[in-house]
C-alpha cells in the first residue's frame, strides 16, 4: 500500500471538503462567442512600449496559433491575461462579463484559465498519477490532497485525462522517469484536471523530437472545442500543421491574422521576418 493509500485509510471521508471542490465559473459568459476580449491594450516598461494598441479576440472553443518575432509581445500578453502585469490602459474580458484587469492571479486561475509555462514543473518523484491528483486540488497544497477523498467526478476526470494525454500506461510511474515529451504532455494534463475554459501554452514543442511534435499536436487539437487553447510557438511546421487561424504580433500589436497561408503570404509578415 502507498503512503498516499494509507494515509487515506485513516483520514477516510466520503466526500470532498466544499471549499476542496474546484470551482468553474458560473459567471462566465460567451454567448456572443468570444472568450476572451483584449482591447486597446497597452503596456510600458520604461518608457518602450511592449504592448501597443493590442486589440485580439479569442472565440470560445477555437485553437489559436500566436507567432511573431523575438520582443513581439507575445510574453507580456500572456502577462496581461492571466494578471501578472496590469497593463497601462484598456481592457481584458474573459467572457462578456469577468474583467480581468480587476482580478489576482490566483482567481483568474480559479475563474478558469491555465497556463502552461515552457519550463515543465512536474513534481519529479511522484507518479503521473500523483502528479495529476496533486494538480486537481489546486493551490490548497500537498497536504490537502493527500487526505481528500476524490469523489467519482473527479476519477472520471483523471482518468479521462490520463487518456487524452496519452499517459496510461505511465499513470503509476515517478515522473522523473518520462522522457522531455511526456513531462510536457504531463504538465498539460495538470491543467487540464483543473478543468480550465481557456489554455494558454507557451512553445509546446521547444525540445521535442518530431514524433513527439506529432503527438502534441494532435493533443493539442483534441482540446479544441471543449476548451479554447491559445498556443504561441516558434516552429512554424509545427503551427502549419495545428493552425486553423493564425495572429501575427510584432511590435506590441496585430500585425496580419489569417490561415498560416494567407499570413505567410502577407507582405507586411514577409518583411517583417526577413528584417529579422
Ligand atoms: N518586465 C520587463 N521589464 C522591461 N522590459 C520588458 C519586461 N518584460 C518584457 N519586456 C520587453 O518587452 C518586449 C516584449 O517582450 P515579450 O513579451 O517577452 O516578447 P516575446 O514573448 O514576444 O518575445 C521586449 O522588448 C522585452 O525586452
Ligand atoms: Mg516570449
């Protein structure tokens, strides 16, 4: 028996704690289809302007790709969305009705928006599965999630997951022991068992071999639909192969948005890369 089985057994309850639960957001709105609004947007870190002008909009249940050169920007919106800089004016809606600019990171977290940073942050000495469980009950901590019982919603969840990141198999292994690819696909999974409306990733692919950019991909694109998922990525076969619609960033604002063809074939993008 694990210590985390044990543990159990003598701190059995049969159901979780209410203030355990994950809490999605009632309030969330996107009847007029958007999930996110980003307007007028602008940013200053001494006196540069990273964001500029940024207007985008992300529609509820759609995959974007975010492209754009080194200092674009693409960073700092990522910033702006999930509350770590507050930017100088205008707004940010997740729905119609949560203005994030007026909101903690911790709750726009809870409100239903995860993002994955590029460095993986699985913990190394649990299994998969742990690590999954761990992620489901948030920032209460490891304690907490070690003596709540998982109600059958949340098993379901798990392992439902554990099927859509390709995991299964792996589900009682240590972390530590999955290759770059499945650490990444790991970290998604965490996100996911929080049930998030909106997923940020930032260069998914960074390090991976061509199977494993492969099998991103089509995790990536089973999200969709479910959840909107907004992907900044450098590796353009990795975006052709993944982008329905495409948002070019330079300079802090949208420079061209399309299919990955109508955007390459932009004069503006065209110049805009080979000055690079
Ligand atoms: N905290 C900060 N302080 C000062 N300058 C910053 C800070 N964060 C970003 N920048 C600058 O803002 C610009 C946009 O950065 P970033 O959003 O990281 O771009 P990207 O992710 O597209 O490469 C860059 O020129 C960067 O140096
Ligand atoms: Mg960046």
């Amino acid at each position: 028996m694990s210590m985390l089985d044990s543990i159990r057994q003598t701190m059995r309850r049969d159901e979780v704690f209410p203030f355990m639960a994950p809490k999605v957001s009632e309030l969330l709105d996107v009847s007029h289809g958007p999930i996110l609004y980003l307007e007028d947007l602008n940013v200053s870190f001494d006196g540069f302007k990273a964001i500029n002008d940024l207007n985008l909009y992300i529609d509820a249940g759609e995959l974007r790709c975010i492209i754009g050169p080194n200092g674009a920007g693409k960073t700092t919106m990522m910033d702006i969305i999930t509350g770590k800089t507050q930017p100088d004016s205008g707004q940010a809606w997740f729905g119609q009705t949560i203005d994030l600019l007026r909101m903690t990171e911790p709750e726009i977290a809870t409100a239903g928006i995860g993002r994955k940073f590029q460095k993986p942050t699985v913990f190394e000495y649990h299994s998969v599965y742990e690590n999954l469980e761990l992620a489901m009950h948030g920032d209460k901590g490891v304690w907490h999630s070690l003596i709540a019982h998982m109600n059958g919603e949340q098993r379901a969840l798990l392992d439902e997951t554990l099927e859509t990141i390709g995991l299964k198999e792996q589900a009682q292994q240590t972390a530590g022991a999955l290759s770059h690819g499945q650490k990444q696909w790991l970290e998604i999974g965490m996100l996911l068992v929080q049930n998030p409306h909106l997923l940020l990733v930032d260069e998914p692919v960074a390090g991976m071999t061509h199977q494993e950019m492969d099998r991103t991909g089509e995790l990536l694109t089973s999200l969709a639909g479910k959840h909107s998922v907004v992907v900044v990525e450098h590796d353009m076969d990795f975006v052709r192969s993944i982008a329905n619609k495409v948002t070019v960033l330079h300079q802090g604002s949208v420079l061209a948005e399309g299919t990955m063809d109508e955007v390459q074939n932009n004069q503006r993008v065209i110049e805009v890369y080979l000055g690079e």
